[in-house]
C-alpha cells in the first residue's frame, strides 16, 4: 500500500492540515494519508492533558476522507514522541521497503537537525516540505536528507491562530468537540 504519514501535535487538527493531506493524495497517489498525533512533542510546549483530545479531534477529522486514517502510535506511548521511533515501528507495521513518506511543514523541517537521532532519521524518511509563511529552505542546510518542496497553493494557518481567533473555516466535528470539552479557553 502506497501510504504517507503525516505527523504532528495537532493542537487542534485544522483545515490546513486536511488540506495538505488530501493535495498530497492527489499529487502522489498515496492509497492513505495515516496521522500520527503525538502524546508529549519533544519540541514544543503542550498540555499533556490535551493528548487525549488532540487524539479525538484528529479522529474526528479524518473520518471525514476515505483516504485518512489515524494512528494511535504514539497517543499510547504516553510520554515524549520521538519520529525516528515512530518511523521504525510505521515501517514495520506496513511493511514498507525504502523510504516512508512523511508530510512536514518549512517551519518544523528547518529544524530538523534539532531532532532525536536526526542523522539516522535520514536514511528511513522522504520528507514532503510543505511552505509556512514566509519559511525558505536553503538546501545547502540539509544534505543528505531526502526532500522535496511541495508546490502547492498555501493556506497558511497555525493551530495558534485557530485557537486564538475561532477561524471561521475550522473543522465542524473539531469546533464542537472543542466547545463540548471546554478546550482552549
């Protein structure tokens, strides 16, 4: 199965997210796009408490498309999430030979060197670069990572700006559950 995974905090899952994921099915032909919400993300400030309702909101958002899924990887490893780990196990669940395909947006990407065990990371990913804002790539920055720019038309939006000012185009399913559970006031 052609599959593309698509990791991240997710805090909450937003159009932009689906959109990605969906021009992604479309350009490559993946048979799934499986998200991989994270329990504790190594590089970012999150309310652990919120692990169980970003899962949800995931959940709920890629019912929507036949061609989502969502993977509870590591929602139940209940502590940091750590890519490198999380590829190894997606590869081996599915099987996979060569490179795993994963989306990843220029903000988190110009980091990646940052991350646990970046240069083993290298040999195991195709990283799908999707632009943020104003972020450039200089390839000179990441040799010897597998990578390309994805031309796409942009919707940039953050998960900040949807919790801060209620976006009018957010995920119905999403927005309901965030008002159902009081999250995010």
């Amino acid at each position: 199965m052609a599959i593309c995974v698509f990791p991240g905090t997710f805090n909450p899952i937003h159009l932009a997210h689906l959109r990605m994921a969906q021009f992604a099915v479309e350009k490559y032909g993946f048979e799934k796009v499986i998200f991989i919400p994270s329990y504790i993300p190594p590089h970012k400030q999150v309310d652990s408490n919120l692990a169980k309702h970003r899962y949800n909101m995931v959940k709920l958002a890629s019912e929507r498309n036949l061609r989502f899924g969502i993977s509870d990887i590591e929602y139940k490893s209940e502590g940091k999430s750590y890519t490198l780990i999380t590829v190894k196990k997606i590869k081996e669940l599915y099987h996979i030979d060569g490179r795993l395909n994963f989306i990843i947006g220029t903000d988190a990407f110009k980091n990646i060197k940052t991350w646990y065990k970046a240069d083993e990371l290298k040999e195991f990913v195709h990283f799908l670069v999707f632009p943020r804002g104003e972020d450039v790539i200089n390839p000179d920055d990441f040799e010897g990572y597998d990578y390309e720019l994805v031309n796409w038309n942009k919707y940039d939006v953050s998960s900040t700006e949807i919790r801060e000012e209620q976006k009018k185009e957010e995920i119905k399913e999403v927005k309901e559950y965030i008002v159902k559970n009081g999250l995010y006031n």
